[in-house]
C-alpha cells in the first residue's frame, strides 16, 4: 500500500466533526429573524457560519469611522449558540464612498473603460488606497475579534478574479516585468519582438496587452504570446499581494489562525499554484453544471486538494439546490446534495458549506438556492435534504478529518500551458485546454484508480502513472523528472499539442515534440486541423475510435504504433504510438480521440501497473479512497446512476453510515444516488 503524501501540508482549523453550515448574512435581517435563523440552524445541524463576507460599507462607513456593532452581536449570538464562525474580511466589495473618494480603486476593462462604482469585484490590485484601506480593515477585524470564541478561520476576500488595465497596473507591470527579465534584451528575446518591429528599447515603452494594443477579438486573440502571457502572471501575482498584504496585517494581530481564501477550481484567470503557498489551507467553491458528468466537480476537487500537497481542504461553497447566475438554472434532484457532498469528503473535503444559508430579499442573488428560503420554512424538500445530511455528518463525528488519499497515478495540471494553448494562433481554437484534461482525467477516475491533480513543479516519485494532456508548454527539468518516471518502470502519458513552447511560449528549434521526443521516441513534422464535424477513425487492435479537431502525423523513432489513422492521405500514420523507456514505458496520443478511444488509451496503461478498479466495470459508480492519520483506510463507493448498482465486495468492511458489515465476496447493494462508505478491515 503506498503511503500518502505529506507535502505542503498547510494549517487546518482545529475541529471535532466536519464544519458544516455555509454563507450567512444577518446583516440583511432584522434581530428576530436572527433567533429565527438559529433555531433552523440547529435543526439543520448546522455549526459553521462563514460571515461579513461583503460587510466593508456596514463595517466602515468612511474613511475614519469603523463601526462594528453588528459583526459584534453576529459573533457573540453565534458563540451563545455553540457555533463557529469563517471570518470574512469583507474586502471583495468596495463601499460607495471609498470609490468616490478615490476613482483610482475603479478597475479599468480589457476595452480601456475606467469603471464607476458598482458591482463587486471591482477593485484594482495596484491601486495603493485599495491595499491601504483593505489591509487597515483587516488588521482592524484581527485585532477586535482574534480571541473571539466563534473565531474559526480566517476568510480574505472572496473569488479573487478578473484583471484590471489601468495606468497603476501598467507601471506596476512594468515593475514586475523588471524583476523577471532583468533586462530589457532578455525581455525582447523572450517575446520575439523582432517579429512585427516591436523591439522595445526602453521598459515605460511596454503596455498591458488589451483591446487597445496587441489583442483583437477579445482576450484570447494577441499579436504576441510572450507579453500575454507574462501579463497574467501578474495579475495573478497582484490579486496574490492584496491577499498577502491582508494576511499579514491578521498575522499582526493573530498569529495563529488559520487563513484562506475562497478559490474556484480550474478558474483560467488566475495560476492557483502560484497561490499555494500563501494559502493556510485550500478552500474552494463548487458550482459546477449540474449536468455534467460527476468527474467534473472531481476534478475540482482533486485539483484543490493537490494544491496543498495532498492535504485535506474545505468546500466552502456549493449550492443546496439552484444557482442564479446562469441563463437557464436548473435544480439539484432529490438526492444530488447528498451525494454531491459525499464526492466532496471522499476526494478529501474536511468541511462541507453552503451558499447560502438564507436567501436575500432583493438583488441577483434572491433566486440562488438557500438553506432557508424567502419563506422561512423548515419542512421544504431542500430544508430537509439539508437537515438529514446534517445528522449524518454529525454521526460520523472525526472519522475522515485529515484523511489523505493514496493515489499512484498524477495528472500535471498547468495553467501557464492553458493560457498558451487558447491564445496561440494555430493549430485549431477548438481545442479546449480544461475539456481534454478532463477526459484523461474521467478516463482514469471511471476506471477506478485514484488520481492527485499536481503542478508541473511537484515530486513526481510516488506515482507509478504520470498523465501530461495539452501540455503545451515544458520549461524547467520537466523533461528530464518525467524520464526518471519512465526509467524506473512508470509509464508517462503525454497527447497532441505537448511539449510545442518553452515557458515564454517560443517554439523549440527542434523537431516536435521538443525535449520530450527522447522519451517518446517519436518525431511531428506536420499536423492538420479541421472542423468540428470531421472525424478520421483511429484503428487499435479490435477497437476503432473517432478522433477529431487535430491530427498530428507522427513518425516513429523508436517507438511502436498502438493505433493508426484510416482516412486523409495519412492514413496509416501512427496516431497512439508507445515507447519503452528504461524499465517503463512512454505513450503517446497524437489527436483528440472521443472518450471511448482515450478510455481504452487509459486503461492499457493503468492496467500495466494494476490500477484499475474493482467496480470499473461500472460506469455510474465512483469510488475514492481516504488513508486517516490513524492508519484507518475508507473506501467512498457513489452511485452517480438512476438505477440501484450492484457490487461485489473485494474487501471485508463496515459502512460507517448504516453498520452494516460486507463479507468479502459479499454482494453491497447501492440505491440510486446512494453512498457507502466503508472501513476497510
């Protein structure tokens, strides 16, 4: 049995059970529907309230005047009542007066609009009376309420995002740009600015990239990846300093919270790795289509809990029953909350929240789901949905809390190759970045096995299966760590389109694709592109699959063809070839196959180390596995199907949610929507 990982652990709050509750606003309610809300929250079970999230204008109502009356009685009612609070410091939202009185803190759009007051998230991270006033706000709240008894966590902000165009950003880039290049040489040959004339010879010469500069048709159309690029990185760096700054004035204060911020999975703006080590503990919302597959939310959150080394995070928002934000919202069925939130434990969640625990009279978030709707009642469908998980939570009391899970296989997740990927010119915009990594990603989780979603920078030594979809861009030791992969008997998998750029997106000069082709034992000199409905059948032995958008034509150079086009004039050109690589083995996927063809890709090469599953063979369950400190192993079994799903038990286990004991060989019957989970023995 591989260990699990420890890594960048981070700080987690301290708790008895899984914290569970979500978003509360009692600012928006007069005293007696507070005593109402508690008594709901009590029969819910609910013992975690994240509050003050967009409180700035109640909480200073200008620039000298702080008044905290209100987050007084809302902390002091919540600690009488037994519960705990998730700390917001309400900087996501900037009062009226404040954008007033400095138009600077108005962010400027992609277009060269300054915005006026309004909305939320629309601040500018350079702006210095932002990251004045946020951090005076924030030491204030720390130093007020650091020895509260609800005090749980500290929550800064909310969905950092978007980007901001203006002149402090522009001088602040520059600044940025400075640090990373050093000079202004290495800085055009970074960018390749002999192409088009744009050699620049001095640093205020350089422009956000925007709609006024190098982009037409939007963000992802530019004249020059390079400063693209380079430009999202700071701005993923200067929503990171408001953030840092906030976390320090706390630290002033108190030393010894734990402090997070709420993030959004596979969010493009914003390179969560680079995140990561400021973060005490990952918390993440959830508001994935409710009708997508269920590896999609997965991915979330395998993709949050790598962030931290494989530590547990929080779930800090997912809806009860419906979203608002959407052109057409649809409701969560009976059943989907529950096993939504058990897909969350099970990928490692050590805390289950809502948004929102009562619903807004007025604005565009009266219509989002709530706990508590607008008439306040506790015998809805959604009320008691919620309730009967509560209890539920509460039975099973710390079992999961800091479980890790155990995986052997990677998937290396970058949000620089993203970025690079959907702003190049060629070969095919149609290919989306998020949508191919996860069909590797469904392909490897429907087939049983566990997968940790990790930075291109993580140790990759524990995993015996390493998969590198769209990997667009290889920098670094990259190459050389995945060839030790290879070497001592793992297997690497990379796809179309990897390994084309260096970090500053310039093409490798030499053949495709670039540093890995030793491993891959493959070369790319040409490749096609075509519409969405074109397909050309991909032969494998006994299998046919469709591949579409692009086709790379692949010469072998050591390696062996797996599968083969059968159309075009490169019919017969190797489309999955495989090459054997010290002890191990390296695959390679030259087109964008159809789930089946990457389903049967994937699991040849898990089969090789005996990952795949066994309940694989039944596509609408899901299975994960946690490893508590204590050594204890639980296997989550989900039934994301209509129908009851019958299983064999490989294991003698206990269901820790019914005591029901399963023999080995036993059968374990899954209701739809159903949830075991089980002590392994």
């Amino acid at each position: 049995m591989t260990a699990p990982r420890t890594g960048d652990d981070g700080r987690l709050p301290h708790t008895g059970r899984i914290p569970y509750g979500g978003d509360y606003n009692p600012e928006q309610w007069p005293d007696e529907i507070h005593d109402e809300d508690h008594r709901l929250f009590t029969l819910a079970g609910v013992d975690t309230l994240t509050v003050g999230v967009f409180s700035w204008s109640l909480t200073q109502t200008a620039e000298n005047d702080y008044d905290f009356t209100i987050l007084d009685r809302v902390l002091d009612r919540v600690a009488a009542e037994g519960r705990q609070v998730c700390l917001a410091t309400g900087t996501a939202a900037l009062p009226p007066w404040l954008a007033k009185k400095y138009p600077e803190v108005n962010r400027t759009d992609f277009e060269g609009r300054r915005h006026r007051y309004g909305q939320r998230h629309n601040f500018c991270p350079s702006s210095a009376e932002y990251r004045r006033l946020s951090t005076a706000l924030a030491g204030r709240l720390a130093e007020r309420y650091a020895a509260h008894p609800a005090l749980l966590a500290w929550h800064i902000n909310n969905e950092y995002g978007g980007a901001c165009y203006c002149e402090r950003c522009g001088d602040a880039f520059r600044v940025w740009l400075r640090a990373r290049h050093g000079t202004l040489d290495a800085l055009n040959d970074a960018w390749w600015t002999a192409f088009w004339s744009h050699r620049f010879t001095d640093w205020d010469e350089i422009e956000p990239p925007s709609a006024l500069t190098e982009h037409w048709r939007g963000p992802d159309h530019t004249a020059f990846q390079g400063i693209t690029l380079d430009y999202r990185r700071f701005m993923t760096d200067a929503l990171l300093g408001c953030f840092t700054a906030e976390k320090e004035a706390i630290r002033a204060h108190d030393p010894d919270t734990p402090v997070t911020t709420n993030l959004m999975g596979a969010y493009q703006p914003l390179d969560y790795h680079r995140w990561a080590p400021q973060l005490d503990f990952a918390s993440w919302d959830n508001y994935p289509p409710l009708d997508a597959p269920p590896t999609r939310p997965a991915l979330g959150h395998d993709l949050m809990r790598g962030l931290k080394g494989g530590a547990p995070f929080w779930l800090m928002e997912q809806t009860p029953s419906t979203t608002a934000c959407r052109d057409v919202n649809p409701l969560r069925r009976p059943g989907e909350l529950r096993l939504a939130t058990w897909q969350a434990i099970a990928h490692g969640a050590d805390a289950a929240l809502y948004f929102q625990m009562r619903a807004p009279r007025g604005a565009c978030e009266k219509y989002h789901g709530a706990v508590i709707g607008h008439a306040g009642r506790d015998d809805t469908r959604v009320f008691r949905e919620v309730a009967s998980l509560g209890e539920e939570l509460r039975a099973l009391g710390p079992l999961t809390l800091g479980g890790r899970t155990p995986a052997r296989t990677a998937l290396l997740f970058d949000w620089a190759s993203w970025w690079a990927l959907e702003i190049s010119d060629g070969p095919s915009r149609l290919v989306r970045y998020t949508d191919v990594v996860h069909a590797y990603y469904r392909a490897a989780r429907e087939a049983g096995a566990d997968v940790d979603v990790v930075a291109v920078t993580a140790d990759l030594t524990p995993y015996d299966v390493v998969l590198a979809p769209v990997l667009h861009l290889v920098g670094a030791d990259l190459a050389s760590r995945l060839e030790e992969v290879a070497r001592r008997g793992g297997t690497v998998l990379a796809t179309f389109l990897t390994a084309r750029s260096d970090a500053h997106d310039r093409a490798f000069l030499t053949d495709v694709p670039g540093p890995l082709a030793p491993l891959l034992g493959i070369r790319v000199d040409e490749w096609d592109a075509r519409p969405a409905d074109v397909e050309n059948p991909v032969r494998f032995t006994g299998f046919t699959a469709r591949a579409r958008l692009v086709f790379e034509i692949v010469r072998l150079r050591g390696a062996e063809a797996v599968a083969r086009y059968e159309s075009d004039f490169y019919a017969g050109a190797p489309a999955v070839t495989r090459n054997g690589h010290g002890a191990g083995q390296a695959w390679y996927v030259a087109t964008a196959l159809d789930q089946p063809g990457v389903d049967h890709v994937v699991r040849s090469v898990l089969a090789r180390h005996d990952l795949i599953g066994p309940h694989a063979a039944h596509r609408d369950v899901e299975s994960a596995t946690r490893i508590t400190p204590d050594g204890t192993r639980l296997l989550f079994l989900l039934n994301h199907g209509a129908e009851h799903a019958r299983l064999t038990a490989h294991a003698a286990a206990t269901d820790v949610l019914t005591g029901k004991r399963h023999d080995r060989g036993g059968t374990l019957v899954l209701d739809p929507r159903g949830v075991a989970v089980l002590r392994l023995q």
